[in-house]
C-alpha cells in the first residue's frame, strides 16, 4: 500500500476488526475508497465491505467476537450491518457473477471502485480514478440512475460535499428522470435533502437542483425565489448571532433529539415549502419530518409576515410574542432570509434577546392564586385572560409591583361588570 494511504481506511489498520475475519476475495468498495483516494478525512469511520457469499454470517461472527451491535438491513439481499463505537462495517453479497459486475450496478463511476486489502491493489474498471482527478461525477449507466432514482438527488450533495461538478450527459439524463424521484420512500428523499442544505457548497448546488427540476416531485412550490431565500439562510444566521449573540444558542440548539435538527436547517426547508402554513405542514410531513420538526417549520411559515411587518404598538408586539412564543429566533431567520428590510425588526430582536423584556418575556407580579385570594374570584378561564391582561398593562408601564397589579385588576374587573339594568 502506498504511504499515503496508510493513514485512510485502505488500511487494515484503521480497522475496528482484524482483516483476519474478512473472507478472501472481499473488497473495500465505495464511499470509503472514494475519500480515502481524495485523502478526504471520515468521521465517523464508514466501511462497506462486498463478499463472494455468506456476508451476513460474517457480521455476525465479527460482532459477536468484538461486542459490538449487529443489525441485518436486507436478508434478501444479504446485507448486515456491524455497529462499533467508532463507526459502522456493512457486509453485503456481490450483486452479478463477478466483481467487475457488482461495480458495473453502481450509481457513479467515483463509488464504483473496489479495494482488495491483502493485495493492496486497487480496482477500477470504470474509470474512476480519472474522474477523482478531474473532480467529476459520471454516472456509470443510465439505467442504473433509473433503478434507483434516489441517485439522481444524491448527485447534488455528492456535488455539494466533494466540490465536484456533474458531468453534462449525467447531469441531462438526471433532468430527464428527475419525475422518478415521487417514487422513492420519503425518508430516504429526507435524507439526502438534509445532507444537501447542511453541506457547506450546498446552496449553489441546491440551485441546481431546483433548475433541473430534482426537487418538484417533493417541494412543488420550490421556485427560483423559494431557493434564493433557502440560499440566504447561512448568511441571515451569521448577521443574527454576530449581531445578538444571546440568540446563537438558540439557532443552533436541536429541536429533536436528533442534533441537526437546529432552526438553519429548518428555516431551509421552510423557504423550500409551500407559502400556506397548511399546505406547508402537509409537505414537509410528507417528506417524513419529525412533528416537532414539522411544527416548528409551519410556525415559521405561518409567522414570518407578520414578523416581517415589525408592529410598533406595545400591544401589537406583545400579542406577537406571545402567538410565536419560543419559535422567535426561527421566524426572524426565515424574516431575515426573505429579504425583508432587516432594519425593520431590530426592535423586534433587541427585545426577544434581553431576558428582562416585559413585551418579548411578559410576565406578572401576581399568580392566578393571588388574584382569587384578594378579588374573591373563583378558578375559570378568566383568571388567565386577567393575568395576560396584567402582564399587557406591565408592558405598558401601567403597572409595576403586585399591589398596582391587585388594584389594576380589580380596577379591570369593575369596568367589565355588567351594569345595572343591563
């Protein structure tokens, strides 16, 4: 093996498993042979590993002798799956009577290379070096982009994270199959969109993708307009935590358990979804977003207006803040992102990022229990309206301690008493 590969998952080495439990003749292929010729860092570690037969038993050997977890992932197709604590070893069964077959089935001539660990050879058959070389994605076969159309939307992250271009015949078969894409499983569409909008070339490629019409089958309402302000939302997080520090822990704080789960991201799909909040919401649980993932995209959409129009009376900021509640940073992202005159919603974020604010974090001097306590009141809902009437008036400067609020109150509940006669 050549010194410069030592380091890269070529090498037994950088292993989780002895190459000892390999049987002979597996082969190393795709994405780690791949990065490891671009002398592109992997982490976690992802190996994929291609066996004459017996690939399941060979993941279960190996994770039963390391400890470590074992999930089969097609019985069919006798694909297995080993998970170490430093990354994953998938093992499946040659698809075709030989190695160059198997390699033939595969999406881009850059992942359809093979790497035999014993010999140290490397195995390229369809040319794949020289398109590493020349930083370009071609597809092995049309065919084979129509068998999965997944691989049509995979060609413009693989683009976004490589900093490759698509080859022009790829690229025009791409466009033309590019209506395949509404038959394949949402999750698996989810997936590589979130490597897409995550990846740091994304947003050109994003473009693209939208042009070619890659998109339309999931995002029907991602116009040239949708795709600009998707494309604005790193520059509008940038301006948001430069210029209000306090609010970057927020943007970037996970929504879900998953940790990409953060307002970038979702201001993104947000701007890629349709205008209506409804119809918004439908897409994007189409797509198989989380709900709280889902809810917290439609509350963008259904708020950034009204954000936008950046209300200047007291009462009108107040009844914003309490209707967008935590999903604020959100909103003003995606009001941000739009375009919108940005200078508008200063006030707006001045507000939201001190803590102390009584009309973007209201709150009031009594407790619901003080107000039946001293007003004689019994529980329903009007002790709510009440206490979200005293926090409006401590907004105001109306009130400020909890006797002004008890005399406010009492004084608010004498005007709405019905009136002799009535």
């Amino acid at each position: 093996m050549p010194s410069s590969l030592e380091a890269t998952p070529l090498s037994p080495q950088q292993w989780p498993f002895n190459l000892s439990w390999l049987p002979p003749q597996a082969h190393l292929v795709g994405g780690a042979v791949r990065d490891a010729l671009l002398a592109r860092r992997q982490s976690p570690l992802d190996l994929d590993f291609i066996v004459c037969d017996g690939a399941i038993e060979t993941a279960r050997a190996i994770a039963r002798h390391y400890g470590a977890g074992f999930v089969v992932l097609d019985a069919g197709r006798q694909i297995a799956r080993v998970v170490f604590a430093g990354g994953t070893v998938d093992f499946a069964c040659l698809e075709g009577a030989t190695l160059a077959a198997d390699l033939a089935r595969r999406d881009f001539t850059v992942n359809a290379i093979a790497y035999e660990p014993r010999a140290g050879a490397i195995v390229d058959p369809l040319q794949g070096q020289a398109d590493l070389e020349r930083r370009c994605l071609r597809m092995v076969a049309a065919a084979n982009l129509q068998a999965d159309p997944l691989r049509l939307l995979r060609a413009y992250r693989l683009a976004a994270q490589l900093d490759f271009a698509i080859e022009a015949q790829t690229r025009a078969t791409i466009r033309r199959w590019a209506p395949q894409l509404a038959r394949v499983a949402a999750e698996r569409v989810q997936t590589e969109l979130r490597y897409l909008l995550r990846a740091p070339a994304g947003n050109a490629w994003l473009k693209a993708a939208g042009a070619d019409g890659v998109l339309s089958a999931w995002l029907p309402d991602a116009d040239a307009a949708a795709l600009e302000c998707a494309a604005r939302v790193d520059g509008a997080t940038r301006w948001l935590s430069e210029r209000w520090p306090s609010l970057a822990p927020e943007l970037h704080a996970p929504l879900t358990n998953d940790p990409t789960a953060c307002w970038p991201l979702l201001a993104k799909f947000a701007s890629l979804a349709a205008p209506s909040a409804d119809r918004a919401q439908a897409q994007l649980a189409a797509l198989g977003l989380s709900r709280a993932e889902v809810r917290s995209a439609a509350t963008a959409v259904r708020h950034w207006a009204r954000v936008a129009a950046a209300p200047r009376s007291i009462r009108a900021q107040f009844e914003l803040f309490r209707a967008v509640g935590a999903a604020f940073p959100g909103v003003a992202l995606l009001v941000a992102a739009a375009g919108s005159d940005r200078a508008a919603i200063t006030q707006l974020l001045d507000r939201y990022a001190h803590p102390g604010d009584p009309v973007a974090h209201p709150h009031s001097p009594v407790s619901g229990r003080d107000l039946m306590r001293a007003l004689g009141l019994s529980p329903s809902p009007q002790i709510g309206e009440l206490l979200t009437e005293i926090q409006l008036a401590r907004a105001c400067g109306d009130i400020a301690t909890a006797e002004e609020a008890l005399a406010w109150a009492a004084s608010w509940l004498g005007q709405r008493a019905p009136k002799t006669g009535d």
